[in-house]
C-alpha cells in the first residue's frame, strides 16, 4: 500500500511525503469537508464547510502561521461554537464539528495543518468567493428598499448573525435576548415595506407603459413609495441605534470593521 502511495506519486509528480499528508487529510477530514473546490450545485449537499472555506475563514482572522496551527490542532480536538471562525448561521446550519480526540495524533496534526496552511484557500476559491460578494453587494443594492444606501450605515443585524456565537464577540444571554427582538421587529417593518414598495414600483410601471398615464398621474405613487423609503431608513437608523445601545465599545470596536467585508 505504501509503496503504491510513493509510486503514484512519484507517476504525477509530486514528492512522497506531500502524498502522505494528503492522504492523511483524505482519511480523516475528508468525510465531511471537501477537499476539491465547491460549484454552487454542491452547497446544499454539504456536510460541512468545505475545507477551502474553513481555510479562508481562518486566514481571514490569523495571519501567523503557528496561530493557524494552534488553532487548527485545538478545533479538531476541542470544537466549540464559540471558537469557530467560519460564520455563525454557517455553524449552526451544520452543528458544530465532533471531537476527534482519540483518533488522530499529534503528529498527524501538525502534518495536517501545515499542509492545509500550505494549500488552502485556493486562488480560485479566493476569487469565487469575492465575485459572489460582489454580486450580493449588488443583489442587496438592487433589492433595498432603503432610501440610504451608504456603507456608512451598517446592517447591524446582518452582521451580528455572522459572529452570534463567537467567543470574541462575546454575546450574553441578555443580550442575545435584547437583539433577537430587535432582529425581529426590524426585519418584520421591512419586509412589510419593501412589499408595499414592489408593489407600487410594479403599479407604476403598468400604468405608464399599459395604461399609459401622465407622469402627473403617477405622482401620488411615487411620493408613497418616497415615503416608505424614508420610513424604513428610519427604521434601519433606529436598529443601528438601539443595537449599539446593547453591545459594549469592544463588542462595537470587534464588530465594526466586518462591514467593510460585508
Ligand atoms: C465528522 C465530520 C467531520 C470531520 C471528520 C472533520 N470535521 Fe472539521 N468540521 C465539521 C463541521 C460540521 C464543521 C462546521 C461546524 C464547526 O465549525 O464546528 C467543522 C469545522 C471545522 C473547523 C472550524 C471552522 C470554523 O468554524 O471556524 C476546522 C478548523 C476544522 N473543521 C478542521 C478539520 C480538520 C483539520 C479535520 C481533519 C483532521 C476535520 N475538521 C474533520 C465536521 C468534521
């Protein structure tokens, strides 16, 4: 077996050793993080986040190769919600990763760390990943029904459900408690407008290219959709408010700077 390992490798080009680890990584990760790079299609079919995103997570977080391994080697053996860099709903979505104390040794896991630090994320995975951002940069653009739409102001509840469990956020009860009725009140004044204003915006169209009315005609729909507009930016400026009303300045201080990345 180990021979056909070296000549394999040795066959397409790569040396022993370096088969070795992906072997390792093969026997004991990847059962449910895959190891190829994911096409949309196979997202839903996941069992875990595959292993190019768990890279890009962590090397989002960490720059310091042994910080990586140290992590790497700590998650694997003490998984935790909290200690997880990779995005809280994600987390909760797959439940949070088995022990695998008692069934892989250190040594394996330094050599399998140094090899993910090594090959993981892909540039490809890289690119993937910052063109969905943009398109859903775009997608939320063409879709809000805010009147402000400056980066200035965050979406607080969108930003808080990425890092919900995270030790370094480090959420209470209470607080969690307080959010989630923001979270909800906000969520429900805005889907309720952005109804209201779809289905003025399409009234609107109709009347002009069907029944074609006078730009005159139009204005009463026109000013109501301005209204609503207004009305959930207001919405949107009171949850930015009473959200930081909740979090302390190192909860701000952590969370502030993810709106960039969105
Ligand atoms: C039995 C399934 C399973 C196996 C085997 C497994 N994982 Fe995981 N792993 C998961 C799941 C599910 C998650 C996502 C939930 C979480 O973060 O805990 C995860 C998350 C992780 C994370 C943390 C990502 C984050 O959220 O910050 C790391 C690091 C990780 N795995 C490394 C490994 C490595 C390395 C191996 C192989 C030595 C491995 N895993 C084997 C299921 C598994």
């Amino acid at each position: 077996m180990i021979k056909r390992t070296v000549l394999a490798a040795a066959m397409i080009g790569i040396g022993a050793l370096h088969a070795g680890e992906v072997d390792l990584v093969k026997s004991k990760c990847a059962a449910c993080h895959m190891l190829e790079r994911p096409t949309a299609d196979m997202i839903p079919e996941l069992k875990a986040p595959p292993m190019e995103a768990v890279m890009y997570h962590t090397k989002l977080v960490m720059n310091d190769k042994e910080k990586m391994k140290a992590f790497i080697a700590d998650y694997v053996l003490n998984p935790a919600a909290e200690k997880s860099v990779c995005e809280s709903n994600k987390v909760q979505q797959y439940g949070v990763m088995p022990s695998l104390k008692g069934s892989i040794t250190e040594e394996e896991l330094s050599k399998i760390s140094d090899h993910l630090i090594e090959n993981y994320p892909s540039e490809e995975f890289v690119d993937m990943i910052n063109e969905i951002q943009k398109n859903d940069k775009m997608n939320a653009l063409l879709n809000s029904p805010f009147l402000i739409n400056k980066e200035a102001l965050p979406h607080m509840t969108k930003l808080l459900i990425k890092h919900w469990d995270k030790q370094a956020l480090g959420l209470s009860d209470e607080q969690k408690k307080k959010l989630l009725v923001i979270r909800k009140n906000t969520i429900g004044e805005v889907q309720k407008a952005k109804r209201k204003i779809d289905t003025l915006e399409t009234e609107i169209m109709e009347a002009l290219f069907m029944d074609e009315e006078s730009p005159k005609d139009l204005e009463t729909k026109i000013d109501e959709v301005a209204k609503l507009k207004a009305a959930v930016t207001k919405v949107h400026i009171q949850c930015i408010v009473d959200t930081l009303e909740i979090l302390d300045d190192d909860q701000i201080d952590f969370l502030l700077p993810f709106w960039e990345y969105k």
